[in-house]
C-alpha cells in the first residue's frame, strides 16, 4: 500500500491518542494548517479502510480510529516498519500508477488500479490528469473507453523509454547502480516495482557484460557517468525484452550522422556478446538503436575539441548565448568553456529529446528556486533557437547550471571592500591582508580613517568592515577586530555567498522591468478586472441559502434544482441535470469529508454567468446513494464551460474555498445567508485586490 509522509503522520497522532484528537491538535502536532490536514483525510480514511478501521468524526471532538485491537495493532507495526506500507509523497505515487499502466496490455479499471494503489478513488483520478499532460512529449496516449477503463497507447520503445526516465526521476543514482550489479542495499518502492515486472534478472546479466564494455570505454578516454551507465544498460536490457517477444518496430529514426569509428568498434563488440548470451541474431534497425544508445550514454573523449569539429551545432550554440548575453546585459561568449560545455550538453539533449528520451535532474527543484529568472531567460531562449525540439525542464536546468558557473566566474574579485580603521596602517593592512588572503573573492579597494570615511561615496562597495563603531546602519557595515577571527572571517564569507547571486537579481530587475514594458495591455487588463468584478458582484447578488423540509429522494431533489435555476435565468431541465449526473458520477459531486456538506458542480456551454447557492435541509438526508453519507447542506456551484484563464482562476479560487476554508464550512453549515454572503463578499474583494 502507497501512503504520502503526511497521511503516515496523522494516522499515527490518531492511533496514539487516547479518545478524539481534534484537526487543530494535529496541525500544532505537524506544523502544518488546519486545511492541510482537512485535505489529507479522505486518504486517511481510504488506508484505514484497508485494516477495517473506520475514522469516527464527532462535532466539537475531532476524530478517533474505531477497530478491533488486532489490526490496529498490525497497522502500527507495519507503519514502523515501512515493509508493507510504502510512505510515498505525491508525485512518486503518481508515477508508481504511470509505472502500472505501462505494464498494462488492456484496459484497467481506474478501481481496480486505486485497490492495487492503496488509495481513493479521487486520487487516481487526479493523478491520471497529471499523467495525462506528461505522455504527449513521449507520443504515447491515455485512452479512455466507458465500461472498460483506461489504457495507455504507443510504440513499445517509447513505453520502453517512458519507463526508463520514471525510473531515473524517482531514484537515486547509487540506488539503481548498486540494485543493477546485485547489491540491493536498501528498500526502494521502484526498485520492487522493477522486480515485481521481472526486470531483475535480466537487467543484471546484461549489466555484467556492459561493465566490461564501460570499461573499455574508460580506457580509451570516454567518459561515463553513474546516471549514463544506468541508463545504458537499462535500454539495453529493453532492447533485449522487444526482440525476445517480437516488437522490432521502429517508427522513430535511430539513426547516428556522425558515428565515432571507436565507438562502433566497442558496439560491435556489444552486439556480439549479446547475441551469444541471448542466442539471438540482431536485425539492422536494432543495431542502429544500440549505437543511438551507446552515443547518447557516452561522453566525448577528454581531449577534443568538440566546438571546432561540430560546425553544424556551433552557430546555434553561439546565437543561443547572445541572445541570453542580450537578455541579462553580461557578455559570456568568450568563456570558452562555456561555449564547449553547451555543445557537449545540446548536442545529446537534441538527439534524447528527438528519440523520445530524457534526462533525469535530481536538483531541478532547487535550480529553479535559486536561479528563478535565469531559468525563465534560459527557457525562453531555447525555445526561440530551437523551436521545433521540445526541452523538458530537467534538460533546462543542466543548462542553466552552464551559465550559473559563468556567472560564478565572473564574479570572483569583484566584491569591493572598505575598510575603516583608526589604530594605525599596520593593523588596517594586517586586516586586508588577511582577507584577501582567506577570501579570493575580496578586493579591498581602500583603507580609510574614521574621519576620512566622510568623503567616500558608500555606494561603490559592496561591504564596509571597521574595527570601530560607526554611525551606520548595522546592515550597512560589520564591525571586526584587527584580526579578523574566525567567527568574524565566516560571516564576511556568508557576504560573499550572497554576493555571487548579485548578479542575478540584478537581471531579475531588468526581467521585471522589460516584462511590465511587454505585458498585455492596459485596456485588456481592465477588461478582465472588470469580468472579475462583475460576476464577483453578481454571485454575491444571487447568492440564496434556500431552506428544505422533507426533501423525499433524488428526483425530489432534482424538481426543486430544476425550479431554482430557472428562477436565476439558468433554463436546464430536470432530466437534463440527471443526465448530466449519471455522465460526471463523484466527479461532480461528493460530500466534503469531517463535515455534513454535499458539493453539486455542473458545467454546461449553455450557462453563460456563475450561479452559486445553498439548500439547507431541515432533515438530514442522504443524497448520493454512492457516497452513502447523510448531510444537512447542499451547496450548488454552477458555471460556463467557455471562460479565459483569469476567469478560471477566480472560479478555481471560489472552489477551494468551499471544499478547503474551515471557515466558510462552519458557515455553510450554519445556514445563515448574510454571513455566508459577506464571507464570500470579504474573500472575492481580497483575491480581486490580490490581482490587481
């Protein structure tokens, strides 16, 4: 079973408390919000579920664990034990349930995948729209078939490929290396996964006869990476697995331009041992695909010079780092090791993205946090000099790491340094001469006296040190002894560190400046603030909360919508909106776990404006036989199907509100209108504020 930290966490805080812990208790316990927890608890629900464990909600108590002593013992164990129960945050899990379908010849049923996930319903759900935007760039599908489930359509070597890069995404390099040589070190969810399927042995035995070829390879000068090598021998061992079980169709071309005469000699090599090993002929297309492999896995020898042979590659090469050295106004060209370091790099990233495949980057994350605009330059740049290749991000972030080490260059004795003193020139040199000493980075372009601190123009350094107090600002200067101790020395060299991003920001102001220069227009802003502001004011106008007696069944329920609509100039039928249900099923409507409120959302091209309102029932009812649950508050949320973006985001922000804002649920519940109405009224003007 598949679990993320978070729900491993509040199950555990629920199985050690004596009675009901409260959702405010556990949040204080995690450190996280209330919200965060609300949101967690279906998935809760859905793993105490799997041990019959119910989730007992009691207003005003909070939550306990309801079972027999037995399995809540077992879950207990097995959650300290992380055997049975793999902790898995979000994204590992969505790409557990991509791993599953690839390994799927028919449809599957998103059911039976959420019980062989361990999970809900809803959240295989979500998981496979993410899924769904990735396939594209690997030219593979999810098909969808009513009655028989889903499944994934594409080229076996694409799938092949897929495979390989979820692999690399999701484990560290070290993880794979040691598991493919035999030397299985730790439990890892995807190395089980790849053992499940049946990989091992024959990822292992091919790894045998490729460590013997790598090195080879090493002794001739090539270079090959931990991350490399893994990745070769796992697309080898593929390769193996399509000509075993007769897919030998290629409709991508493999095919290698320029073949390095000692690489061929090292893949005829390859060929020959395994066709002995396997007792198999390779056909010419499946050769080709070994040398596509081999050149993409191995670097180019140490000592050539790949910029003066690549004529092809190197115009575009050079274009691609003018138009950078335009957008951040530092030249960068003549850093040859730059220009090299980008040639090597695009030169394979152009031949994997061209086939299908791509990198794994196990830091993209903090790349993209560090270097925020010069990754959004970077990305834009490519785009505009390669416009018919796509560059996935892990790619741009290898990039951005060329030009984040030249930027680095760059910067070295550049960090300008006052120094003040009044004890005399030899303990003012003693203190310079230790910091350039210690330092490399460290200029230090004068030694004044206190009063001849007056006449210096303090913008021109970077950072003032004094051995005396100054009427400064403390951020403005650091006061050090003579000396210059090691406390001292640590917190001038944490100056440097943010000195080197300098640079940057100094080109994330130029971004942000050109980018306000380029926004849209004025006019079209307006018109949009405006859209915002007209249905904020029209959903608060018609917003109802409508009191139900005797709310009989299900039709009963849909003759009364059907008169409620009509009357906000919504002109859907009764059997209209049952259709509609019986098409959306719980994606249109659910009850909002730990509270008694049910969710009705309908989407339909004929509704030209958003209509919110609330039937409050005097009686509890249960309204979907699927959900099973009884509530006293039926809010009804319905929208147009044709909307711009700005537009879908407010609507998407009216919705997290009602199903995540603790707040808005206790006044839903409560059923009073007007509180309801200024609530919603406080939160629209704060978001519409917020987009201005």
């Amino acid at each position: 079973m598949l679990m993320s930290n978070r729900v491993k966490d509040i199950i555990q805080i629920v199985l050690s408390s004596r009675g009901f812990v409260t959702m405010k208790d556990i949040a204080n316990k995690m450190n996280v919000s209330e919200r965060t927890v609300y949101r967690e608890i279906p998935e809760v629900t859905e793993v105490l579920r799997q041990y019959q464990i119910t989730l007992e909600t009691v207003s005003k108590k909070g939550i306990r664990a309801v079972g027999l002593p037995e399995p809540i013992q077992k879950l207990q164990t097995e959650l300290g034990e992380h055997k049975k129960l793999q902790v898995v945050d979000p994204k590992e899990r969505m790409y557990l349930v991509l791993l599953e379908l690839l390994h799927q010849d028919d449809f599957m049923k998103t059911e039976a995948l959420a019980i062989d996930m361990g999970t809900s319903l809803p959240t295989i759900r979500n998981d496979l729209k993410k899924i769904e935007k990735i396939l594209p760039e690997y030219n593979i599908k999810l098909i969808s078939k009513k009655g028989d489930g889903i499944c994934l359509s594409g080229e076996q070597v694409a799938r092949d490929h897929l495979m390989v890069n979820i692999i690399m995404k999701n484990t560290d390099v070290d993880v794979i290396v040691h598991w493919l040589a035999g030397n299985v070190r730790q439990f890892h969810p995807f190395m089980q996964k790849l053992d499940e399927y049946g990989y091992m042995d024959l990822f292992q035995t091919c790894e045998k006869i490729l460590r013997d070829i790598s090195h080879k390879l090493i002794q001739k000068n090539y270079q090959i990476l931990d991350q490399n090598y893994a990745e070769l021998v796992m697309l080898v061992s593929l390769l193996i697995r399509r000509h075993k079980i007769g897919n030998r169709k290629y409709s991508t071309d493999f095919t290698v331009e320029q073949v390095d005469k000692n690489q061929k000699k090292v893949v005829a090599a390859l060929i020959r041992m395994l066709e002995k090993k396997y007792s198999i002929s390779l056909d010419e297309a499946e050769k080709e695909y070994l040398l596509w492999v081999m050149d993409i896995s191995v670097g180019k020898r140490n000592n050539e010079n790949v910029f003066v042979k690549n004529f092809v590659l190197k115009p575009k090469i050079e274009e691609f780092v003018e138009l950078v050295e335009g957008r951040m106004g530092i030249t960068l060209s003549q850093d040859t090791k730059l220009m090299d370091g980008l040639l090597t790099h695009i030169d394979k990233a152009l031949v994997r993205t061209r086939s299908g495949m791509s990198i794994s980057n196990p830091i993209i994350r903090d790349i993209e946090k560090d270097y925020s605009q010069l990754f959004s330059i970077i990305k834009d740049t490519v785009r505009k000099v390669f416009p018919d290749d796509y560059f996935p991000d892990d790619e741009i972030g290898y990039l951005v790491l060329y030009f984040a080490v030249s930027l680095d260059n760059i910067t070295k004795k550049t960090f300008r340094v006052l120094v003040v003193c009044s004890s005399g020139m030899g303990s003012s040199k003693m203190l310079a001469s230790r910091l350039e000493r210690e330092i490399p980075e460290i200029y230090v372009r004068k030694i004044v006296s206190l009063v001849g601190l007056g006449e210096e123009d303090l913008n021109d350094y970077d950072l003032i040190l004094s051995t005396i107090p100054l009427y400064l600002k403390d951020r403005e200067y650091l006061k050090v002894s003579p000396l210059l101790n090691d406390n001292e020395l640590e917190i001038v060299k944490e100056k440097i560190r943010r000195h080197k991003h300098q640079t940057l920001r100094k080109i994330e102001e130029q971004e942000r400046k050109a980018a306000e220069l380029e926004s849209s227009n004025s006019i079209v802003s307006l018109k949009q603030l405006k859209q915002l502001t007209t249905w904020a004011v029209d959903l608060l106008a018609e917003f109802h909360v409508y009191e139900i007696n005797n709310l009989k069944d299900e039709n009963h329920l849909f003759s009364n919508l059907e008169h409620t609509i009509w009357e906000a100039g919504i002109f859907i039928g009764e059997q209209e909106i049952k259709n509609y249900v019986i098409r959306h099923g719980n994606e249109c409507r659910f009850t909002i776990p730990t509270t008694e409120i049910s969710y009705f959302e309908c989407y339909l091209k004929k509704i030209k404006k958003p209509l919110l309102f609330v039937y409050h029932l005097k009686e509890k009812r249960m309204v979907d036989p699927q959900e099973g649950d009884a509530v006293s508050n039926i809010i009804f949320f319905f929208y147009p199907t044709e909307m711009e973006e700005v537009q879908q985001m407010f609507l998407r922000y009216i919705t997290e509100l009602i199903i995540e804002d603790r707040d808005v649920m206790k006044l839903i519940e409560k059923g009073d209108e007007e509180e309801i109405r200024q609530c919603f009224g406080h939160r629209f003007r704060h978001y519409i504020g917020e987009s201005i």
